[in-house]
C-alpha cells in the first residue's frame, strides 16, 4: 500500500522535485559563494572536496558542534587524497536549512584552519 502511495505522489505532482532541485541548487550556489570546492552537478549529493582527509574529519567533527550531521569519506571509499564530505539535500529541508548547513561549514571552516 506504502508503495502505490508512494507511486501515485511522484506520478501526480513535480512539487518535491522542484523543492529538491532548489534546495540542491541553493546548497551548491551558497557553497561555492563561500569558496568551497563542491563536485559539479545538479544531483542532490554534493560532495564537498578537501582532499586530505583528516582534514574533511575535523570538519565534519566541528559540523556537528554547529548542529549539522555529515560523515567524511576518504581512502579506501573514495581515491586517495580526494577527502570530501558528502551532503545530500533533500525536498524535506527548508531554505533555512540549507543555509544553516553552509554556515557551519563556514564556522567548521574558521575553527580548524
């Protein structure tokens, strides 16, 4: 039953994809505002680059202090020295959300160097 509703959402409204296609363009606009360095695309996954990867970990530590959840990924799940944090938007999260996320990792940013 949960998936012909789920069928029935998707077939019957672009609402939540167009939600989903601002917040990402948002996030990925705000980021490189901020001079992140974001992998291109118009996916709602963006991973965000920092190439060493502890590094992407202190960030992503200093993220959670600011109220924001991210992981890390570095070597073995991704190529060596290509570190990044994977953010993925979603239709659920507001603007505001949105901008809560990039300024954290403008204050992660500012905290670890």
């Amino acid at each position: 039953a949960g998936s012909l509703v789920a069928l029935e959402l998707v077939s019957t409204s672009g609402a939540q994809r167009e939600t989903l296609r601002h917040n990402t363009a948002l996030f990925r606009g705000r980021m490189s505002e901020e001079g992140f360095d974001v992998l291109p695309g118009e996916h709602p996954i963006a991973p965000v680059m920092f190439g060493d990867a502890a590094l992407a970990t202190r960030i992503a530590d200093a993220m959670l202090g600011h109220g924001v959840y991210v992981i890390a990924f570095s070597f073995p799940v991704v190529p060596r020295d290509k570190a990044r944090i994977r953010v993925q938007l979603s239709a659920a999260h507001s603007e505001d959300d949105v901008e809560t996320c990039v300024r954290a990792f403008v204050a992660a940013r500012s905290e670890v160097g």
